[in-house]
C-alpha cells in the first residue's frame, strides 16, 4: 500500500478499502507513515467524508491499535455511558449508581475536565481520599461486589485515536464527523462496552452548535454501533446554558447528591432519569423505557440510588459522610453574588462563558496536570426564560481568591443575555437516536 496512493483516493471521493484503513491506522501507529501524510489524509476525510462502512472500520482498526478491556468476567451486559462534553453537566455522578441500583453493571472509566468543561474524575475527588487509580482486578472485583465502579483512564487504549486526535488538534481536522465518531467510538468499544448511550450536546456551550450538527454526529455514532455490534442509543440534548444551576467541582458533586435524593433541579433530573432508562433497556434489564425510567424515578425518592453513590464512595476510600452530610464537601472562603441591572427575561446563559468563569476560579486547568480547586465554581440562581428585575441574583460565585472572583464576576454577567419580552424555551431533550 502507497500512502500517497490512499490519500489521492480519499481526496479524489473514492472508498477505501478494509485494508487501506488497516494500513493506514497500523503504519501511522507504528509510526511508518509520517504526521504530514496523516494531516493530508485527514484533510481529505475532512472534505470527502467517509462511508458507515470505511468508518466502523476506522474505528476498529483504533480500537485494536491497542489493549482492549475484558468484561467478560463481569456478568450483565455492561452498558457504557459518553457524553460529548457540557458545562454543569454531573451526569455521569447521578447516573451511575442510579442504574447500577437497578441491576445494570457499571464499571466505567471517566476523564479529568480540560478546558471549559469540567471531568468527572476531578468530580469524584471532591471527597476526600477517593482513589481513582484501581488494578483491573480490583476495580472488577468492585463492579461484582457492589455493582459500580469509576476509575480514570487506565491501559494503553485505542492509542491510534491518541495520536490521530493530537494531530487533528494542530491541523484543523478535528470537525470531520466520521474523525469524531470513530474517535469517540474507539474509545467505549476499547473499554469493553457491549452497549452505548451517548448524550450528544447541541447548543452554545457545545461541540456541535446546530442541531443538524449534532444529529449527523449522533447518526454517524449510532452507524457505527450497528455496523461493529454495539446496540447504540444517542441523546442529543440542550446545552444552551448549564445543565442544573452548580458549576465546579463539589459544587456539582452536591447537587448530584441533591438529584439522587429526589430533590434536584428539574433538568438535570428529567437527562438523568431519561439517559437511566435507555440503559436499563440496553442492558435488558428493562423492556420498557417508560416502566425502566418509573422504576428509576422511584430510587430517586426511596432511597436506593444515594445509597449506591454512598457504596461507590465508601469502596473507592472517599468520605461517605460527605454524601450524608454535603456542608463536609470543600468549600469556598468568598461567596459573591452576581446582581441584575435591568427588568426582563432570562433569554440565554452562554455555558461557555460561564465554563472559562469557573476555569478563571480555579475549578478547571488549561494545561493537563495542573492542579485545580474543588471548592470554587459558580451557582446559578436562574435559569433561561426566568422573569428577573433589578437587584435579583443572577448566580453566586464561590472563590477562594477576590481578584479572581472579580474577573469571574464580569464573565457571569456577560454571560446573561436579558429580553424585555419572555422567549420560548427550547426542550431539553432535542431527539433520540
Ligand atoms: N472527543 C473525542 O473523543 N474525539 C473527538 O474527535 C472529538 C471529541
């Protein structure tokens, strides 16, 4: 196989073969086929696009570039949850245990935030001493044991991806669709899912900004399952303005506690009971998406489901009191309210802006491996389409540093848009794929 032979292919609107893919994904692995053939070839994609079929086996090719997880020895179907990436959005911390207390088997591996949206690794560190890093017999053991587990990244997994995303990043590759959803793929399927939810974000605070965006993307995921054998559900929702009204860390960690006991905002609980259910029914522990997400709704209010978080917590060394007792979560020294100078409607919160606030708190890093602090964020007061009048709060900001939380106040305040007349809401569920 020529790689220049491949790239013209590609460039020119043809199909490459199983083969060509193969080659492609082992040469630039092993590092035979050099970044500027790779660049070249991606631009092409980025142009050309690629079939369902070339793109499954893109994304299989990534996923043996490298180890694979077993679960086999887990027995259920193990249904892997991704989201494409929000501010606000903790739904991994209430999902988890929430399906896990309904039979569903999660072990599941999360990342650290980079960049305005936050990880739910740095998330579950709030309580003090949990311990991301388990041997893989250890963090089996634990999803046999008590039926959940979430651990950071671990083995060398889909590494093709690692060095083809690093490469997108600097050759303005990373938007091509099929790039993005083998990419995304490669990874679930690597850690051993035999079922995917993906929650597809659409709207400012998002990767993909228009709904048709959004929908391509999820299409192309849900193609993919088909085609490599992985029942594949996507849930494209609103990301328009925050999921729930807590930003940063513990703050979020908080109001997960708060929705798994029955008391979360309406939202964030409406994604998580909705994102619950379709993995109930993935995992065929539930035929029905309305009974599995009644079934779901009643853990919130008997208990069932903070008990699990509380389990997960407690075998990964975190304080459980914490999930008992919240006000034992980090907490800021400064909390600064954020105030409204005119009378209207709430017409947008950009997510976005609210995202880069927390960073500039300390609540995210811009480089990897920086440290961060899980005590500061942002708490919401409103939400879009609320009625406001001058000298309402708007947010409440939690720093641990004033000069920070002054430039994370004016970031707050821009990102509040007000309309004299009320504006209609979009739905937090766009669609389901
Ligand atoms: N997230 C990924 O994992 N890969 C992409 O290509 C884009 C977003």
């Amino acid at each position: 196989m020529r790689m220049t032979d491949v790239i013209a292919k590609k460039r020119d609107g043809h199909e490459l073969t199983r083969e060509e893919i193969y080659g492609l994904v082992k040469g630039y692995t092993d590092g035979s086929i050099p970044d500027y053939q790779m660049s070249a070839w991606a631009m092409a994609v980025y142009f050309q696009g690629m079939t369902p079929r070339e793109t499954a086996d893109l994304t299989m090719a990534m996923v043996e570039s490298g180890d694979q997880l077993d679960l086999s020895e887990i027995p259920g179907i193990k249904v892997d949850k991704h989201s494409t990436g929000g501010v606000g959005d903790k739904i991994t911390l209430v999902v988890a245990p929430l399906v896990a207390s309904a039979g569903i088997p999660v072990a599941k591996m999360s990342g650290r935030g980079l960049g305005f949206s936050g990880g739910t690794i740095d998330k579950l560190e709030s309580f003090a001493g949990f311990q991301v890093e388990l041997s893989q017999a250890d963090f089996f053991k634990q999803v046999r044991d008590i039926g959940v587990a979430v651990i950071g990244q671990t083995g060398n997994l889909a590494p093709a991806d690692k060095k083809l995303y690093a490469l997108r990043d600097v050759t303005a590759t990373v938007e091509a669709v099929p790039l993005i959803a083998s990419s995304i793929m490669s990874k679930k399927i690597a850690a051993g899912a035999d079922a995917i939810l993906l929650d597809v974000k659409v709207g400012k605070g998002a990767f993909m900004k228009t709904l048709d965006e959004a929908e391509t993307l999820a299409r192309a995921m849900v193609a993919i399952g088909e085609q490599v054998g992985r029942r594949t559900v996507a849930v494209i929702s609103d990301m328009n303005q925050p999921l729930g009204y807590a930003v940063g860390n513990a703050l979020e960690v908080r109001e997960a506690i708060e929705t798994l006991a029955g008391k979360g905002p309406e939202d964030l609980t409406e994604l998580a009971l909705t994102i619950g259910a379709h993995m109930l029914v993935l995992g065929q522990a539930q035929a029905d998406f309305t009974a599995a997400y009644e079934l779901l709704r009643e853990h919130l209010t008997n208990g069932k489901a903070l008990a699990k978080l509380a389990e997960l917590v407690g075998a990964q060394g975190g304080s459980t009191e914490a999930v008992e007792n919240p006000s034992l979560l980090p907490q800021a020294s400064h909390q600064i309210e954020v105030k409204c100078s005119q009378e209207g409607y709430i017409s947008g919160i950009d997510a976005e802006r609210i995202g880069h606030a927390s960073v500039v708190l300390g609540a995210g890093r811009l480089t990897k491996g920086a440290p961060i602090d899980y005590a500061v964020g942002i708490v919401l007061s409103k939400k879009v389409g609320s009625k406001v009048v001058s000298g309402n709060t708007l947010a409440v900001i939690h720093a641990n540093d004033l000069e920070l939380a002054e430039t994370a106040r004016q970031e707050v305040e821009a990102a509040f848009s007000i309309a004299a007349e009320s504006v209609q809401t979009q739905p937090l569920i766009r669609k389901i794929i």
